[in-house]
C-alpha cells in the first residue's frame, strides 16, 4: 500500500554500555501489570514500590525486557510516541534509556496517538513499536502497548516472555542510537488524501483533552468537512469528562453541542486515539456495534462475501448486517491483538469491537484507527447523500444496554466470570459462547459478562428483542452477580441505577 516515503537521518547518536543504562527496581513487579494484550496500571514516580505497577524504574525494566525480547528476533529499530498526560513523556524517556541499553535503535516520535504510532512502522520502514499511554483509562494510569511488526501488536503468548524476562531480568546489553522525527504531517496528509470528500459535513469533534483532539480535528478539516473541536487543549487532569467515548457520561457534552450547533455529525476520540464514538444529528448517542455494522457493510461493497470479525460484546445486528450484505460474521475474543490475530488467521479484511475499535486491512493497514475510522464514516455518510439517521434505520433493531462495568479485583476476576457461568447454566440458556468471558445466548436475547482485559472490572452487557426481556435478562445478570461480594453492586453506565 502506498504511503508518504519518509527517510529520516540518523542525527544523534547515544552510545551507552548496558549497566550504565540501568536503573534498578526493589522488589518485584506487581503481575496484574501485564494484561492480555498490553501492559498497563497506576502511576507512581515516588518509589519503585512493587504495589503501585508503573514508575520511572519498571519503565526501565520493562524496556529492557522488550529490547531483549526484539534482540531475540533480530530485531533493532523502534519507534516510539507518548500521549498528553503529565507523566508520559517522563516514563517514555526511561523506556527510551532501557531501549537503548538493550542495543535498540530507537525513533521518537513525540506526542502522538496510538495509531500514529503503527503508521509510523509502515512509513519509516518495518519497525518495531512502543506507545506509552494509558489509552482510554482514567487519569492515574499508565502504559505501553508493544507491537514487534507493522500492525502485529503483542499478545498474551508475547506478554508473558516480557514478563518473564523483566522478572528475571535476564537482559542483553548494547549501544543503542537515537533520532527524532514527528510524523504527524505525513500522517495527516496520508488520510485526508484517501478519505477527503466533495460534500462537506459539519461535524462536532470531542478531543477529550487528549492529543488526539488537535490531531483529529487537522484530519477532519484537510478531508474537507466543517470541523469544531470540544475539549480541544490538552489537559491531562481530564476537567470535562474521562477520555473513554464509550460512557455515558463522555457523551453527554457532545450531544448537547451537536443540537446546538445543528450539526450533522458527532465524533469522540478516546486519549490515545485508537476508539471512536459517534453521535447522531438529533444527539443520540450510536454505539459502536451499530457503527461497526455501517463500516462493514461499506468495506463489503468492495469485497464481496468476505469474512468481517467482531467481538463477543456486539449486538446480533452485526452478524445480521453481515449477512445481509454478503459477508460471513465471525464473532471472536474481545481485545486488538486478538482481534489483528484473527483477522490475520482468516483474511478477513475487516473488523471491530463494540468498545470503538475498527480494524480495516482490505484498505488500509489494518490496525485500529479511529480517526481513520471517523474519516471513513463520514465519508460514507457523505458520499451517500443520507444523514447517518438514514444509514442506522436500515439496521436491525434490538434493545441493549450500554456496555457496563462492575469492580472487581484482577486477582477475582477471573474466577467470578468461571462461578457465573455455572450460575448461567442453570438459566436455561440455549447455548454458553465461552470464546472470551461467557455469554449467555436465548431466542430473544443474551447476556455476557467477562473480565476486563485493562482494568479490575468485569465487563457486562445484556440485549434482546424488547424492553422488558432486556430488563428481565438485566434482573438474571445482577442476580448472579450480586452473590459474590468480590463484585461491587454499583455498575458504571447501568441505565437502571443511573
């Protein structure tokens, strides 16, 4: 696929011998630091103190450890961004040390969203690739997504040898070299040339205070529609709202200013740019299976009777609107690396999660990109000469809830979605979906809980085909759930406690 050729130099160069890179921690690394598909957890630059997950001396650590992980697969060249909070670029400055005391080559590239990022592999050339970010989690948190191939991020196989390697600090030692160079240009300019448009549309952006604001709204404006941006200077105490689109309460803002300024379109970004959210001309808020539906159906049209994967927390409008355009759903585990991996596995050239994520490798480089998939939405809408109302009415309709959370501690999480599904069992359930949590599936609806794959939380969703089965399923869920006191009786986003 063709991209901006962009062939920096290598300007500086940082010899270090391996110990003199090395900045130790005491104690041991907290486990529930490493997720499923990423590494992530609460900040603290105090002390390395082996119950808060992330600091300046794990960074380190764990930069060494992904720096021996990529030299065990010949592997040198890195590049790097960070996002808006206060204390990213400090703990992207002791991944870059421990890179580079592990021999890496490493490019920053600034501040920049998540995606940025995976472009920036396939533009400079096949690199490796770190974001520090905490992605969508409340302010207090932090992380890095890794991927050691242009759109292959690492998953639970890859997670576990870092973690392996950062415990037992079994490290090699090198001299590695450092450049700079942003590419946000390139980026920009490599999206609006393939998804501008005759028919301009006036579009609310919700930066959430992230970096992901201005980068969005340059997008959407060199596209050529008519962008303005809430929440568009960084703050990372977040004053407005947490940057995850997928909340209510993110929603509420931009739906009152999409009224007010009679706009045709909302769109929200999450903190590091890789979710999506939209509103509708009248406020309502879309959630993402619906969009995934709409996107699908697009991508279908140019590739006919292919597979589009989704995820287990989508609405069985999904693999409807599939098949009603030709296309073969295949619902699979929640989570971008599982979901890349799938895609991978059976060629699909789409796909997408309920939580925003979309995933386009039939014409695009197939990682997940919400201004790309922003982008690709309103030209749709544009190009169709109906209002994104029009494009949802021609979807099945079901009733659902808005995916919700309930706490729960990492270490409990696991075995309260096991306990449930003995409990679903007993509900008289057609079929349990095991592939990622369990969900329970009836003629006239389901339900799903699962554990978080990013936070102490279980992940819970019910639908069906009215109101009052999906209040009767609801009723189901929190029985089941209220037995165990591991699990906390107040659920964000739950429309019957709110």
């Amino acid at each position: 696929m063709a991209h901006p050729e962009v062939q920096p130099e290598w300007p500086v160069m940082l010899p270090r011998s391996g110990r003199d890179a090395i900045s130790y921690a005491t104690g041991e690394i907290n486990p529930t630091l490493f997720r499923e598909y990423d590494i992530r957890g609460q900040i603290q630059f105090v002390a390395p103190d082996p119950m808060y997950p992330v600091n300046e001396f794990t960074g380190n650590r764990l930069a060494r450890a992904f720096g021996t992980f990529l030299q065990r697969r010949d592997i040198r060249d890195v590049v790097l961004g960070f996002d808006a909070r206060s204390y990213s670029e400090s703990l992207a400055n002791s991944v870059i040390i421990g890179l580079l005391s592990a021999g890496c080559r490493v490019t920053m590239l600034g501040l920049t969203t998540t995606p940025m990022v995976y472009f920036a592999q396939h533009a400079l050339g096949g690199m490796a690739g770190v974001s520090v970010t905490a992605s969508h989690n409340p302010n207090g948190w932090a992380g890095l997504k890794l991927s050691d191939r242009p759109s292959i991020t690492l998953g639970p196989k890859e997670i576990e040898e870092v973690k392996k390697l950062a415990q037992e600090r079994d490290f090699v030692a090198g001299s590695g070299q450092y450049r700079e160079h942003s590419v946000t240009a390139e980026y920009v300019a490599y999206l609006s040339s393939i998804l501008s448009t005759d028919r301009p549309l006036d579009v609310i952006l919700d930066g959430g205070n992230s970096i992901s604001g201005p980068i969005g709204e340059m997008a959407i404006a060199q596209s050529g529609h008519n962008v303005t941006t809430l929440n568009r200077e960084l703050d990372w105490t977040f004053p407005n709202h947490e940057p995850d689109p997928e909340t209510m309460e993110a929603r509420v803002q931009i739906s009152k200013a999409v009224l007010a300024e009679r706009a045709d379109i909302g769109i929200s970004l999450d903190g590091d740019g890789d979710r999506l959210g939209v509103t509708d001309s009248r406020g309502n808020v879309i959630w993402s299976d619906a969009v995934l539906a709409i996107l699908a159906k697009d991508a279908l049209s140019r590739h006919p009777g292919a597979s589009v994967v989704f995820d287990v927390k989508c609405s069985r409008a999904v693999p409807d609107a599939i098949r009603a355009a030709g296309g073969v759903p295949v619902m699979w585990m929640t989570g971008h690396s599982h979901i890349k991996a799938k895609m991978r596995e059976i060629g699909a050239p789409f796909a997408g999660e309920r939580s925003g994520h979309f995933f386009d490798a039939g014409d695009y480089y197939g990682y997940d990109d919400a201004v790309y998939a922003a982008l690709r939405l309103l030209k749709i809408v544009a190009d169709s000469g109906h209002s994104v109302e029009d494009l949802l009415a021609e979807l099945p309709r079901y009733e659902g809830t808005p995916a919700m959370q309930a706490e729960c501690a990492d270490q409990e999480k696991y075995r309260i979605v096991e306990a449930f599904a003995d409990y679903a069992s007993t509900l008289g359930a057609r079929e349990l979906i095991r592939i990622n949590g369990v969900r329970a599936e009836f003629d006239d609806g389901w339900i799903l809980v699962r554990a978080s794959s990013n936070l102490p939380a279980l992940v819970l969703v019910a639908e069906a085909e009215n109101r009052e089965r999906l209040e009767q399923l609801y009723r189901l869920m929190r029985a089941g759930l209220d037995q165990f006191p591991e699990v906390s009786k107040s659920w964000s986003n739950d429309p019957w406690q709110s």
